[in-house]
C-alpha cells in the first residue's frame, strides 16, 4: 500500500552529499525506563524541508483522538505563517543551551544553523497516560530514538520529485536562492536516509497521504476508523 520507491530517482548519479547536521544528541535515561514505553508509541515523522509533513501532521492529529504531537524547541526565527506554540516552541541559543545542559530533551540537534530539540518530561508523561506520540524530527534524530527505542515507528514522507520540491520551497517565499539551494542538497541526503525508516508516504496528493498516513496510525495502534 505504502509505496517504497528506489531512492536513486531522487538522486544524481554524483556521490550523495552529508548531511548538513553538525550536532545530534538523544537521552537514553529515559528510554531505559521500560515502564515509560508500555502504554503509548512513539511516531517519528521526518521529511525534506516543504514536503508537506506540518499539513499532515496537523491533519493525523485532528483524526487520531489518541494521538498528540511534541512541539520541539527551536533556536530559529518564526517565520510570518507560524505561532510559537503552535508550531514550535521559540526560544533564544541561550534558553536552548541551559535546558541541554540539564538534559532535558529528548533527543535535539542542530540543523541549518539552528538547535532543535524535543522535551523529554512532555513525552514521557504522555507515554505514561497511554496517549502516543509524534515526534517531528530530522533523520539524525530518527536514527537515534530508534536505535534507543526500536518499538518506535519511523514514517518518512516523501515529495514526488526534487523539482517539485524546489517549486513548493520557492512558493514559501521564506528562503533566499542559496537558502533553498542548500536545503535541496539536504534534501537529496535525507531522501537516502528513507530506506531505513519503517513506511515510506509520497505526497503527492495530500488526500491521499493523509488517509494513507492515518491507516499506518492505526495498523500500529491496532485500532479502526
């Protein structure tokens, strides 16, 4: 159902690029709690910059009653369409810098220049009361709640094509030329990365990505409707 697409048709046939990703960090302590875990799932969701995955997820959380999203810490701007707490918890390097050193996320790391982080009280405390939770994190990030916790389900969504991609980012209108140019080169690293998550969702109609999204939610849930 979920289709699984050769990674090559995203890539040049030039060596793949490294990610653009200088830090990742995840708190074991709290994945060796086993009782943390037994209740709720962990979703990781990761996508290319402008693959439509905040929609989605935006979308999953209105249907899935049981589900709630960890706004993640970032030390980046807001951006004209988003609202701190809505969409990510803003704060300044200094704020960031004093709750890692208490460790108190998740996992975070630092992307584009910017830190971002997942607060780890939040989602144990969700896990605890049996809701699941989606975690909205780059593929670093990913690969290091799963290696800690490996019931963890990674879904990666995928844009139909790169060129695509170049279009919806331009269409943002909040990136510049090298901006957006540099986040394609991530994009064609992180697309590579998509054969070690657990479902692949191309977006290629959003309809259909999130009904598609939703049923994974359930499969793994063991629920209907």
């Amino acid at each position: 159902m979920w289709r699984r697409p050769s990674c090559k048709n995203f890539l040049s046939p030039v060596s793949q690029p490294a990610l653009v990703v200088a830090q990742a960090y995840v708190n074991y302590d709290l994945f060796r709690q086993g009782e943390v875990v037994k209740k709720g799932k962990i979703f990781v969701i990761s996508a290319a910059s402008g693959s439509g995955k905040t929609t989605l997820v935006r979308g999953l959380l209105k249907e899935c009653k049981n589900l709630v999203v960890s706004k993640s810490y970032t030390t980046r701007a807001l951006r004209a369409n988003e609202k701190n707490r809505r969409d990510y918890i803003f704060v300044s390097g200094k704020v960031f810098a004093a709750a890692r050193k208490k460790k108190a996320f998740l996992e975070w790391a630092k992307v584009f220049g910017n830190y971002y982080g997942t607060p780890a009280d939040f989602v144990e405390k969700k896990l605890k009361t049996g809701k699941s939770v989606v975690l909205v994190i780059d593929v670093q990030g990913a690969a290091k709640v799963k290696k800690a916790a490996p019931g963890a389900v990674l879904i990666f969504i995928m844009p139909p094509s790169l060129r695509e991609l170049e279009n919806r980012l331009r269409k943002r209108k909040s990136d510049r030329s090298a901006q957006i140019k540099l986040r394609l080169k991530t994009a064609r690293a992180e697309i590579a990365q998509a054969k070690r998550y657990d479902y692949i969702v191309i977006n290629d109609n959003l309809s259909r990505a999130q009904r598609q999204l939703k049923e994974i939610v359930d499969s793994e849930c063991g629920t209907e409707g």
